[in-house]
C-alpha cells in the first residue's frame, strides 16, 4: 500500500529540491529540512488546490529542531515562504520555476529503503471544495 502511494512522489525533476526551509510554528516549534520529494500536478492522483486545479506539492523533511526526523507536505505558496537564503539572496521567481518541472513519469521512484514514517499520508493535504 505505501509503495502505491508514494508511486508518483519524485526525487528529481524540480529546481526546488534540495533547497533548505526554516519553518516556525504558532507553538513555538522551529525546525529546519530540505524539499525532499515533490508530487507533480500530472501525478495520476494529484494534489488539488483551493481553486480545484491540479497543483504541484513538495514534501519536506526536518534535520534540525523540534521536528527532526518528521516531514510534512506544503503547497508552493507555503514552502515560498519558508525557503531559506541562498547566498544572501532568495533565489529569483520560484513560481516560475514551478513551471519548469520535467514530466518524465519512469525513472523517478523514491528508493524502497525510505523510512515509512517520513511519508505519512495522513499529512498530506488536501484541499477543501467551497
């Protein structure tokens, strides 16, 4: 079941993996990750935004903080804001490079070897019809 899951989770094919994000809590919670995984708006069950349209989602996981060893799954808008400065400078237009992902659906499968607890679905989200 969890293989079928993460079927259309990819580990390349986006410029924003890699990056490293800080994000801050309302309880106080700090913790810092890097985009890991992404899931492609042509996934065959994609993330479906506010709006109804298929859209990209990232999963991020925690090396520092509170949060270590979790992930969660943040919608561009969300990880926009928690990417951290490269070089003293955010990297130009992300939204523009979300445009750019590439749509090859073969040779991107997650290795079998994951800790199933990084990907647990019940964090993955899903967006609310008006």
């Amino acid at each position: 079941f969890f293989l079928r899951m993460m079927d259309d989770w990819r580990s390349s094919g986006h410029p924003l993996l890699g990056r490293r994000v800080a994000r801050t809590y309302g309880d106080g919670l700090q913790s810092c990750g890097a985009v890991t995984f992404w899931l492609p708006p042509t996934a065959a069950d994609p993330f479906v935004d506010a709006k109804g349209n298929a859209a990209p989602l990232f999963k991020i996981t925690f090396t520092d903080g509170d949060l270590a060893g979790d992930s969660e799954d943040l919608e561009l808008s969300e990880l926009n804001e928690s990417l951290v400065e490269v070089d003293g400078e955010q990297e130009d237009d992300e939204q523009d490079k979300e445009d750019d992902y590439e749509q090859d659906d073969d040779d991107d499968e997650p290795d079998d070897d994951d800790d199933d607890d990084d990907f647990d679905d019940s964090r993955r989200k899903k967006a609310k019809k008006p």
